[in-house]
C-alpha cells in the first residue's frame, strides 16, 4: 500500500526557518517525481514545488522561488521542503504528492499534511 | 501562473446530474490534455477522481467524467449521491508546472 506522511510542521515566526519531510513507503520511491502542494485555510489548493525522480531538476512557484527548497534521499525514501524566510502568507496545510509516472502528469497519491502555520 | 476558474459552488438533487467547469488558458487547460480532478472532503487529503481530462482511475464511480473544449475543461456527476457532496478541484500541467483551480462545493440537496 502507498503511503506518505508529512512531518515537521509547527508555528513558527515570520522571517523564521522550518524543514518539513515526507516518508514514502510502498512503492518505489527512487522512480517517481514528487511535489509539494499547499492548501491555506479555507482556501484552494496550490501547487509550489516539484523533483524530479533522480532528483537532478527542481521546478517552484515564483512566489517561493528563492525561499523554498525542495530535495529527497533516495536511499531513505525521503522528501524534503527547506522553507526559509517565511511570511504570513506562507501559512498552510503542505501535502507532498506523488506524480504518477515519468509521462503522466497528475497526482495520484497525497499525504495527509502537516500544518505550517506562520505568526508572531 | 493564475488559479484557473471554477464557479464557488454547484448543487443538485441525489440522481441529479452537475457539472463543474474549469477555465484556464492555451497556455494550461488549452495547451495541453492533462486536466485533472480532485475531490477533497473536510479535513481530509484531496484524492484523485479524473486525470489526462477523462480518464478515470480504478476505484472511482463511473457516474464521475471529465471532459474538455478549448480553454475548458468540465467534470460531470451523474447520479448525484450524498458521499459526493465535497469540494472539487481542477488542476492542469503548464510547461514545468502546474496550477489548480479555484475549487468548487459541490452541495448535495
């Protein structure tokens, strides 16, 4: 069974830093591209990141271009968010995705996700 | 890249149909045949009901489709039933990335 759990979330300050992980298991990790949407409350969804399988190429939003990084170990099955220089609006529920395979571009699997919430 | 359209909300009857619209541009929605759909109940992770505009992964009702002309794309519930009273969201592949539309409530009379 396909699994993803986000960890690491939790209040943090504006301007502060945060890394929040996302643990696979059943499937094989190293083969799929994975990405990071975020939902704030009462809002839509909002895709903000994507690694590829090897995790050689990075694709972000422009709104955390600069801020954010996205990176996986492989060899733990793995998926990171750095988020640096937060701001308010950077509060959210973050889900990590699975991108179902190499030539298909939709999500067929999502975590549960971790609350990010951004405030003095 | 803008959130694509959806209207804020849609309602009908159980055996009802409904159809949610999702209004990008060439650029997204046009441009390419990678439209999909989720369905998000409260508090829950958002799950995949429609991708590649009508195909429909194993699992899913059949009385869910999807369709697409030009810029807009549409999901259908057919058959409407209570458990499909949720929020529905389109999403969209756009040269490197992707945007999601604006959701819509879809409310079950």
């Amino acid at each position: 069974e396909v699994q993803l759990l986000e960890s690491g979330g939790g209040l943090v300050q504006p301007g502060g830093s945060l890394r929040l992980s996302c643990a696979a298991s059943g499937f094989g990790f190293s083969s799929y591209a994975m990405n990071w949407v975020r939902q704030a409350p009462g809002k839509g969804l909002e895709w903000i990141s994507l690694i590829s399988a090897s995790g050689g190429t990075t694709y972000y939003i422009d709104s955390v271009k600069g801020r954010f990084t996205i990176s996986r170990d492989n060899s733990k099955n793995t998926l990171y968010l750095q988020m640096n220089s937060l701001r308010a609006d950077d509060t959210a529920v973050y889900y990590c995705a699975r991108k179902s395979g190499s030539f298909f571009y939709y999500f067929d699997y999502w975590g549960q996700g971790t609350l990010v919430p951004v405030s003095s | 890249q803008s959130a694509l359209t959806q209207p804020h909300s849609v309602s009908g009857s159980p055996g009802q149909s409904v159809t949610v619209s999702c209004t990008g541009t060439g650029s997204d929605v046009g441009g390419y045949n990678y439209v999909s759909w989720y369905q998000q109940h409260p508090g829950k992770a958002p799950k995949l009901m429609i991708y590649d505009v009508t195909e429909r992964p194993s699992g899913v009702p059949d009385r869910f489709s999807g369709s697409k002309s030009g810029n807009t794309a549409s999901l259908t519930i057919s058959g409407l039933q209570a458990e499909d009273e949720a929020d529905y969201y389109c999403c969209s592949y756009g040269d490197t990335s992707y945007v999601f539309g604006t959701g819509t409530k879809v409310t079950v009379l």
